[in-house]
C-alpha cells in the first residue's frame, strides 16, 4: 500500500517511521505531485488541509488513480468532496477532539481580551487611563451563550461554569443538562459573550444574519471560534462597524480566517481582537494529533477503521 502526505517536515517527519510499518511513505507539499507520479497502486492520501487551501474537490481527486482513503490532519472533514468519495468508494477519516481542548482555552483567552479591552491597551502602549471608555468588565455572573455544543463548545461551558458564569447553549444536536438549552434567538438576546463554536460551511453559512444580531445587547461581545461569523467576509466588516458605532460590546476573531484585515487596520480604541491563528497549536494538541493521523491512516490499510466520517 502507498501511502502520500501532504504536509510540512515537522509533522511528517514525526509520524514516517510509524507508518514506514503499514506501507511505502512519500511526503509531498501539493497534490499535484502526487498526480504526477501518475502512481496506478492502492494508496491512502493523509493530508494537512492548510497546504491544500483547504480545498479537496473533485475536479483534483479525479486526476488520482485508486484513492483507498484521504484522512485528514483535522477534525473538519467538509472541506473534502464528500460526495464524490462515497461515489466511488474512498474512505475518509479525520482526527477529531485532538486539539478541542487547546481551541476552547483560547476562545476564553478572547473573551478576557475583549473584557479586559486588550486592543485598546495594545494600542495606547498599555499606558494607563481612569476615563470611561477604559471601564472594562469581571467575567463573574456574566451570560456565556454558547452556539454548538460539540467538542469545543462543550469544553468552554465547562470552563465557563468553574469561572462562575451562567452558561446557556443553542446546539442543533448536541444537549446536556449542566447547562440551559435555549433557542439561538433568546441566546443571543441574553448573553453577554457568544462564542460562536459551529463549523463554516454550506449548512450553517446562513446561521446567523444581521437581524439576528440586532438582537444582542450593546454592551455584549461576539467570539469566533471557529472563523468569522460563518456567512460572508462583508458582514463581518458588518459586525466591526457594530463595534465602531457603539452598538456592540466587542468582536474577536483569528486573524488567519480574516486575511482581508489584521489588527492595524481596526479603528483605534475599539474593542476587536484579531488573534494569531493559533487556536489549536499547542504542543499537546500536536501530539495527539499526529497520534490520531497515524492511527487513522494505518487503519484504512489494515480495515482496524479508526475516525471514520464515512
């Protein structure tokens, strides 16, 4: 069995000598190396989405012959032609959880920043002010709305509640009764901080709209944990004109999911954090995710199937 990866040195060179025992390994940068080798044996793809743009289509996967299975280096899994896979008998794996502790403790590291108005510090060189705009805010007893209540979303409630907050969830499946389930419309009209924790795609792009978010109070302040607000480049900048004006508490997002503006493009002395895209890279989160990539890679080869979406 042949085994392609796409991803960079660090990673491969980590998990080679694992799956040297399951198959022949070659370690490429795109996937038009691997249509090049124009390779006709049974192979399995392991791929880390960010050297593919995140794109997996099947105008590409249509060019590579006898695809036994594509696992990804990512709990995600949508960005990959999921349909052409069924059609034609590809397995697809993920890694799912691996880094779904480290992406909700830095969704809490927002929120903080935006309670504690780290972009207004930032930009006055964290010299000090007594005025009113510089009132920030305790977390106690404050509402944490959470929108899906999956591996993340489950793992900030739970931290949440341990820093005392009353924490409220909107999920399309998940339900638990630690905390108060709650339509998305009520949500958004009570919380005080929304983490907004439901994967972009075709399904939930329209999720939330500008009506909706008339519904948050002025002084509330909206989370991106998983990039953007889900439907559109323009109505993030919706969103930022919300905080500029007044009427919206705050506004954090990775800077990674909104390459179009960074933090010095933000009007000064608003409270919206544009963080580094390092939600999930935290050593552990590392570990357990190659730990995850090799088992799912080895397991489509030997049919000890592990993390299958379908």
């Amino acid at each position: 069995m042949n085994i392609y990866l796409i991803a960079d040195k660090k990673r491969t060179d980590k998990v080679i000598d694992k799956l040297s025992k399951e198959g022949k390994v070659t370690v490429v940068q795109q996937l038009e190396d691997i249509v090049s080798f124009n390779d006709p044996d049974e192979k399995v793809i392991g791929v880390a989405p960010g050297l593919v743009d995140w794109k997996l289509p099947r105008e590409e996967l249509e060019k590579i012959k006898n695809i036994k299975g594509i696992c990804t280096l990512s709990a995600w899994a949508q960005w990959i032609d999921l349909e052409y896979c069924k059609q034609n008998n590809i397995l697809v794996a993920n890694t799912p959880g691996a880094n779904s502790q480290s992406v909700a403790e830095y969704a809490i590291w927002m929120m903080f920043s935006l309670a504690r108005k780290l972009s207004l510090q930032i930009a006055e060189n964290f010299e000090t002010h007594d005025d009113e705009i510089h009132y920030q805010s305790e977390i106690l007893g404050k509402t944490m709305g959470i929108v899906g209540l999956g591996n993340i979303g489950g793992r900030i409630a739970k931290m949440g509640k341990g820093l005392g907050m009353n924490v409220i969830y909107w999920s399309p499946k998940s339900r638990n009764d630690d905390y108060r389930y709650t339509e998305l419309t009520d949500l958004l009209k009570e919380s005080d901080y929304v983490f907004n924790c439901v994967e972009t795609y075709q399904k939930t792009k329209n999720l939330f709209d500008r009506d909706k978010l008339f519904l948050m109070k002025k002084t509330a302040c909206f989370i991106s944990v998983l990039g953007g607000m889900g439907y559109g480049q323009e109505d993030d900048n919706y969103i930022i004109e919300a905080v500029n004006k007044g009427n919206l508490g705050g506004f954090a997002v990775e800077g990674e999911h909104e390459k179009s503006f960074v933090m010095t493009d933000i009007k000064s002395g608003s409270n919206i954090f544009v963080s580094g895209n390092y939600a999930y890279y935290t050593l552990e989160a590392e570990t357990r995710s190659l730990e995850k990539w090799v088992k799912a890679i080895a397991g489509v080869i030997t049919q000890n199937y592990k993390y299958l979406v379908h």
